[in-house]
C-alpha cells in the first residue's frame, strides 16, 4: 500500500507541475508533412490507406505504401497546391514540389 501511494504522489506531482496546454500546443508528428497554400477545410483527411491530420498549416501522416512522390501527389489533390512537403524529414526540392503540384485540385 504504501508503494501505491508513492507512485500515486509521484504522478499526482508530475501532473501538477506539467502544464496540459503545453501538450496541445506540440504539433502532432508523421512521416509525411505537407504544408498547403490555403488552410483546408477539414482537419482529417483520408488518401488511399493514410489517414492525414491537419492543424497548424501543415497536414501529416505516417508512413505509406506508395513512394513518397505519389504520396505528395495524393494529399495535394486533396487540399491544392503546397508550398513544401517533406518525406521522412527530407524536404522536397522545388523541381519534385512542382511536379507535386501539377496535381493539385
């Protein structure tokens, strides 16, 4: 009894000194990061088998089954043209963002 009630201090603690808004500010993470130019409408979308979340100006996922320019492709025929998209933390270079964009609704 008196170990729960330890673990129970410490986490009650923990809780205390950690501020929950700082939790929602963190943007969520994926794979995929594609910024669109315009804000879309919805805050999830769905592209073939990957679910994207949207907030903040950027939409992610996790990792796909397509190759990565495919999955570019696939989320800007969604939510339009975008002005960066990032694979595994590697930024698209301009001439793969255009090719990307020729997609684009």
């Amino acid at each position: 009894m008196a170990r729960f009630l330890a673990v129970a201090a410490a986490a009650a603690a923990t809780l205390a000194l950690t501020s929950g808004a700082g939790f929602a500010q963190t943007p969520a993470r994926g794979y995929y990061a594609a910024t669109p130019a315009t804000a879309p409408a919805k805050g999830n979308l769905v592209t073939r088998n990957s679910i994207w979340k949207c907030g903040d100006g950027v939409c992610t996922a996790s990792k796909g089954e397509a190759r990565d320019s495919i999955m570019c492709e696939l989320v800007a025929r969604q939510v339009g043209t975008l002005t960066s998209f990032n694979a595994g933390g590697t930024a698209f270079d301009e001439a793969a963002l255009a090719k990307c964009n020729t997609r684009a609704k």
